[in-house]
C-alpha cells in the first residue's frame, strides 16, 4: 500500500519539474542531499544517498560537498555538523525533531549517571549533540552490540532507547546495562495483538522486527535488525512473505525495490510524522535561501563529535559493518 500526503498529490510533470530543480539547485551549490529511508518516496528520489543513521554518518563523513542537505530529523543533521564541522549543513523542515532523543535532556543523563558511578555511558545516535557530549561513545542500531561489547567496563549505562537497551542486553548477558525509559512512540505503537492477528492472516509471512519496538513485539519476531539489517534479510532471503514490524517508509521503499515479495505491516501504520516534514518545496527554499543551517554550541561541539569518532573507531574495521548496506537504489559504501 502506498500512501499518499493530501498536501503532496501533484500531478507527475510537478513532482518531475520540481525533482529537477532540486538536483540543479544542488549542483549549483555543490550541495549533497542525503535522506532517511523513512522519507517520503519522492525525497527518497532526489537524494544523493538513501540509508539508515549509520550509512547517512559515514556518508556525511566521507563527503566533498560544500554543503549537505540533511532530510532526515534534527539529531542526523546536527550528527553531519559534528562530522563537518567548516561545512554548511540544512535541514529543510526545523519541525523534524525525534520525540524519543527528546525523552532525555543533559539533566536527565547526569542525573541518571549519578546513580551509577564508574559506568560509561553509550548513546544511541538518536540524541542530540548536547547529550552525546555528556556521553563516552555513541552507537547505531547497526552497531550497538559490538560497541557496547568493546568496553571493558561489565556495567554500562545505555540511553535513550529501552527497545534496543533490551535487545542489546540480552545479545551480550555477560554486561550489566543500566538501560534509560526513553522509546520510541512510532515503533511502540505496534503491539503484540497486531502482530498476532498479521500472523494469522499470513502464516507463511516471516516477521521482522526493528529492536526500537516494545521487547514484547520483537520477541515475537524471526528476525530482528537494524533498518539496514532489515533491507539486507528481506533482500537475500528466498522467503516470499514478510511481516515489517518498522516504520511504514521502509516498508514503501522495500515493496518498491522488491516487487517479488509480499511486504506487509501492521494497521494502522507505523508511520513517525516528524519524519514525513520535508517535502521538494522545502528542499528547494533550504537550497536557495541557506535555511536551517544547523548550529551547535562551541562549548559541547568537540565532547559530542569525540563520541561520535569513538564509535567510528571500533566499528570501522569490521568489515561486515564496513559493507553492510546493499539498497539497490543508491549504493552508499
Ligand atoms: S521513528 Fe522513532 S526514533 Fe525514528 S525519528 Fe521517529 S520517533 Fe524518532
């Protein structure tokens, strides 16, 4: 099923003159635009990168551009600041933000860590750039076992995300996570009944979970992954059913790419708003007018970046992280 914005339906010469204006604006600023998976289609189109958090870091970090157009929410474009700190980077929509990043503010972790003295903190990349400051090493979904299982320390303290807290937990039982109530809402809209009733209606459909859901749903999953783990089992699996428990855009994008399978998901939707903000129009004005151009306070800016290059330290020489992305529109390493 495709879903379709009432402020979006265009007919097809619009959308077309207004993707070409955007890859001509960019080219003229030497600008690279890279969007979530969770975008809406058309964004997904203009895009010089699709990926997931992890892909669209590496991708911010590798780039030549002078200026990087970030269609995602307000921690991925503060992420690609910290990446590139001399370069300008916009947000089309400022109202993207991520409800579960803001579940836990600077006060909130130095609290929380003052309960657990002498444990490192990792952060979940969905932060923001004050809290990843406050932090010692930051992580993806992708990644967030192998990081936390890289500290020596047996207790750790995880923020935000429970989901993951508790997937990672139980990946690596020889750690102690102390794991922060921040989640979040799009994913944990998704309950144990409507996956039960997805299963009686596709019995051959195998289930696959993101670890942002409630433990309760993807404990009910036969596979659970990073969206880019997801995209990769989906697409080199022989199974010709699948039950997406995720956010709807990777749905959209995976029924698009593989027109083979049968890709399904849980009504009603799990569809996150604050992804679905940008739109053509307002890449075109962040183009033209250098709008949004994220800031980040000098005072936190090289803390924040630090926990970023850690998790790039352990990450990067393992290969399987190295090549893990495999979307077939837009290759990204
Ligand atoms: S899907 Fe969840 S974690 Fe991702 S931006 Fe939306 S609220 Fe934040």
């Amino acid at each position: 099923m495709t879903i379709q914005f009432n402020n979006q339906i265009k007919n097809n010469r619009d959308v077309s003159s207004l993707k070409d204006e955007v890859r001509r604006l960019a080219k003229e600023r030497n600008a690279v635009i890279l969007t979530h998976i969770y975008q809406r289609l058309e964004v997904q189109d203009i895009a010089d990168h699709v990926g997931d958090s992890l892909a669209l870091s590496r991708a911010a970090a590798k780039t030549n551009a002078s200026v990087i157009v970030f269609c995602g929410v307000h921690f991925m474009a503060e992420t690609a600041k910290l990446l590139n700190p001399k370069k300008t980077v916009l947000l089309p929509d400022l109202q993207s933000g991520c409800p579960m990043a803001d579940m836990i503010s600077v006060d909130d972790l130095r609290a929380y860590k003052a309960d657990f003295p002498g444990a490192p903190v990792v952060c979940y990349v969905n932060s923001s750039a004050s809290v990843k400051a406050e932090s010692d090493i930051c992580c993806t979904s992708t990644n967030a076992v192998q990081v936390v299982s890289s500290l020596k320390e047996k207790e750790v303290i995880f923020v935000p995300d429970k989901g993951l807290g508790v997937w990672v937990q139980e990946q690596v039982p020889w750690k102690k996570l102390h794991i922060y109530d921040g989640f979040c809402p799009t994913h944990y809209q998704i309950t144990p009944k409507e996956v039960q009733m997805m299963r009686e209606k596709y019995p051959s459909g195998v289930i696959v979970a993101h670890p942002e859901c409630d433990p309760a749903v993807w404990r009910l999953a036969d596979f659970v992954g990073s969206t880019s783990q997801i995209y990769k089992f989906v697409s080199h699996s022989e199974g010709k059913e699948f039950i997406i428990l995720s956010e709807h855009g990777l749905v959209s994008r995976m029924q698009k790419d593989m027109p083979d399978k049968n890709i399904v998901t849980t009504f009603p939707l799990p569809l996150c708003p604050n992804m679905k903000y940008h739109k053509l129009e307002t890449v075109i004005s962040a183009l033209k007018e250098n709008k949004n151009d994220i800031e980040i306070d000098p005072g936190i800016f090289d803390n924040a970046a630090r926990t970023i290059t850690r998790m790039f330290e352990v990450t990067e020489s393992n290969n399987d992280i190295k090549n893990y992305w495999e979307g077939p529109q837009k290759t990204l390493v």
